[in-house]
C-alpha cells in the first residue's frame, strides 16, 4: 500500500462526517430550486479539497524520499473521495426528510 492509500484512510472518515451533515443540512432547507446543483458542487470541491492532502504527501515523498507519483492512486483517491462524500450526502438527506417529515408516503403506509 502506498503512501496515498494510507493517508486516505486516515482523512476518509471526514468525508463520511461532512457529506452526511450537509445532506441533513439540505434535507432541512429543501426548497431551494437549484439544490442538486449546489450539492453536486459542494461534493466535487470537497472531494478536491480532500484530494489535496494525498497529493501533498505524494509530493512530499518524491521530493525526501524519491518515491514515483502514481496519477492513478491521484485519480483513484478523488473517484473515491467524491463516492463516499455523495453516498453519505444522500443518506444524510433521507435520514433528515425522515427525521423533519418532508416525506411523501404512499396512501399512507411507507412500506406494505
């Protein structure tokens, strides 16, 4: 495992966190009308913003240890820094529709 692959899985847990705020966060003001619009921005720049940490340590390795930077540990890191945070934002959505009832039920009954 390389040193992308670690330090990812130390600041993972931050995607979790943050992307599952932000969807109670828009579960609770749902009336905008561009909200998927904002979330798709929020969840790429944040995996950006998440992104960068590897890449600073992959960088950081080249330079002290003469190590190679893989751009497909890169791209891989980001591809799964905006899944968890999206996966997360949409439980976080769910999870808050149902908690401040914004919800529509079939005839009543959630599930038969």
């Amino acid at each position: 495992m390389g040193k992308i692959y670690s330090v990812f899985d130390k600041y993972c847990i931050l995607d979790i966190i943050v992307g599952f705020i932000f969807g109670f966060y828009t579960a609770i003001h749902h009336n905008d009308s561009q909200l998927w619009v904002i979330a798709t921005i929020f969840v790429i720049i944040f995996a950006l913003i998440m992104t960068l940490i590897p890449i600073g340590v992959a960088i950081y390795s080249k330079v002290k240890n003469s190590e190679d930077i893989s751009v497909a540990q890169l791209i891989e890191a980001f591809l799964l820094n905006v899944a968890m945070t999206a996966v997360c934002f949409a439980f976080g959505f769910v999870i808050g529709s149902f908690y401040i009832g914004n919800y529509i039920l079939d005839n009543g009954t959630l599930f038969r």
